[in-house]
C-alpha cells in the first residue's frame, strides 16, 4: 500500500514527459490504491493508523485525489470515527443532543477519532472536497461539522486541539467555507471561544489567523508557538490626519510611508470584497464569543483590546499567538481601522 501511494504521488508523466500526477489515475485504474481501503477494514488499530497516514499523504495530491478520496468510502470510514455512527448513516436525520453529541452515537474511536477528524478537515479543504463529500453521502459534511463540536466542547484538550486544527482546515480554505463555519451558531461558538489553557489558547488564535490570512507566511493554525514579536514596519501604519489624533506623533517618514486606508479597498472586485466582508464576520463572530461587540460596528476596540493585552502577557505561546493574529487582521481595511482605533496597539509595535 505505502508503495502504490508512493507511485500515486510521483510527478511527471509515465514516459518522462507532461506535469502534475498522471501516475495517480494509473494507479487508481489499476486497483493499486485499493490496497489502502484494505487496510481501513482491518480490526488493529495500528493498522488503521497506518492507513490514515496513507490517506493523509493522498490528501497531498491535491484535485488529482478527490475523487479517489470521496468516492471510495473512505471519508466515510473517518467521519465514521470521529462520530461513533455507522459510515452510511446520514447527518441530515441524525439529531443532536446535548453539547452537540448525536444521541444515537456510540461516541468517538478513542484511539483514532481526534485523527480521523483532522485527516477529514484537510480532505474537505482541498479544491471541490465538500461537495464530493456530498455527493459520496449527503449529510456527511454536517456530520464533519457536529463531530467537531463534540471534541471541541469535550474535556480533553487534545480532543480540543484536534477539532481547532480540523475547523481551520476548512475555514481556511475558502470564502464559502467559511460561511459554512460561521453559520453553524455552536460550531462558530465551540472554534472561537478563547479556553484558559494556555496551548489550547495558542492554538484558537492562531487558526483564526490563519482563516483570515491564510497565505501569510507566519500563520499557522497549529503552531504552539513560533515566530518573534512584530516590529513597527509589520503592522502597517495608518495615514496621520486630523482625525486620527492618536497617530499625530509619527515623524514625516511615516506619514510618507504610510499607507491609505482606502487602498486596501481601491480596485477590489466584488469577489474580493465579498471575501473581506466574510473575513469581518469571523472578526465579529469572535469578537461576540468572548464578551466583545454586542453588534456589529459596536466595541470592536474590546476584542482588539483583548489582542493586545494578550500580546503583553509574558506567555511566548500566547504573545506569539496574539501577534500573529493581529499581523492577519492588517490584512484588510476594516482591520486596520479597528487596530487603530484602539491605542495600545502603538505600544505593542514601537
């Protein structure tokens, strides 16, 4: 099996010429990656293991594998691990119970759930993945998503981490996936409510960031910790007028340098700015999870606050973790509108 997945997944066409994994759909043709559906039907733990590393390292393959991944069976096996139901039960009749458990679930593989739930987020994040998975057993990515509540709502904080890191897979991955997140009300509450335990913490802030800058280099949804402090040219700097008195000490060179709130905004197309609306929401939405900005465009300085006063703490995992997502929230006009308007962010970055 590790062989046939290793010939799956080498680049460049059988006869040396051509691009991406043409050996892939060979080796799918030819029933060699069904020795990897072989193994998830084994009893051994060790074995299934080994099997979801396998489909891990499909995962990898990218629109190539899709297919592959959502139609044989196998996202189902997972969801079925995570969830404790049986691999053809629907997600659209099973009802939840308290906490977010479905009542006719047996509970999660206590061995393989937590993997089986971060091996899931990652297929689903991968071009087209949700509406494969769809199309394989309707009502298996809400499954996904009623499995993520449970861990993440769970006592166990590697059960925790295990569904932070699987909702910032699919969060991360698209505008419409993270609609998809922020529209399940207990989901939304379970990913962003910041916990007291300071890995588990860590963690939170830095899946956000990531979802909202998913190609800025220093986020990293699962990272403990990592990275060094922001200097001031990291965060940009907002334009100096009269109505922004807080900055009006910065010398000529920064104002000279600074860039326009507005330019953010200058020449964005309407997919660009529906994404940036999305990204506000998941501001918002945490925000209002931990005790800040009853309403939109209210006390946004409370959560921004909250940032900061992370970032001060002497805690590298969560300093870090807090710079990394204020580096994010920069991304966007409305971000850094709202960092700015609060100002101890001035002192964090001088």
């Amino acid at each position: 099996a590790d062989l046939a997945v290793s010939l799956a997944l080498t680049p460049g066409a059988p006869q040396g010429g051509g691009g991406g994994l043409p050996w892939f759909g060979l080796a799918a043709e030819e029933g060699l990656l069904d020795l990897v559906k072989g193994l998830v039907q084994k009893d051994d733990p060790l074995v299934q293991l080994a099997a979801m590393d396998l489909i891990g390292r499909l995962a990898s393959g990218g629109a190539a594998s899709v297919a592959f991944l959502f139609r044989g069976g196998l996202a189902r096996w997972l969801v079925s691990l995570a969830d404790g139901l049986p691999p053809d039960a629907s997600g659209l009749d099973a009802g939840l119970g308290a906490g977010g458990a479905d009542s006719s679930s047996a509970g999660p593989d206590p061995i393989l759930g937590g993997g089986a739930l971060r091996l899931m987020g990652l297929m689903l994040s991968l071009p087209g993945g949700a509406a494969e998975a769809e199309r394989d057993q309707p009502g298996l990515v809400m499954r996904f998503l009623k499995a993520a509540i449970v861990f993440g709502d769970a006592r166990d904080e590697s059960a925790n981490l295990a569904s932070v890191e699987a909702v910032a897979h699919l969060a991360s991955s698209s505008r419409a996936n993270l609609e998809l997140v922020l529209g399940d009300p207990l989901l939304t509450r379970s990913w962003l409510t910041l916990p007291s335990r300071t890995h588990h913490k860590a963690a939170v802030l830095h899946s956000i960031a990531h979802a909202l800058s998913p190609r800025l280099e220093s986020s990293t949804p699962f990272a403990a910790a990592g990275g060094g402090g922001l200097s001031p040219g990291d965060l940009p700097q907002p334009p100096v007028t009269e109505g922004n008195p807080a900055f009006s000490g910065h010398p000529p060179a920064a104002q000279a340098s600074a860039p326009s709130l507005e330019g953010s905004a200058a020449g964005e197309g309407p997919e660009e700015e529906e994404e940036a609306t999305t990204r506000k929401r998941l501001w918002l939405a945490f925000g209002r999870c931990n005790g800040c900005m009853p309403g939109e465009g209210q006390g946004e300085g409370q959560a921004v606050g909250l940032l900061v006063d992370m970032a001060r703490r002497p805690i590298p995992e969560v300093k870090h973790a807090a710079y990394d997502f204020l580096r994010a929230l920069a991304k966007d006009e409305w971000g850094l509108t709202a960092m700015y308007g609060y100002g101890g962010v001035a002192e964090i970055v001088e």
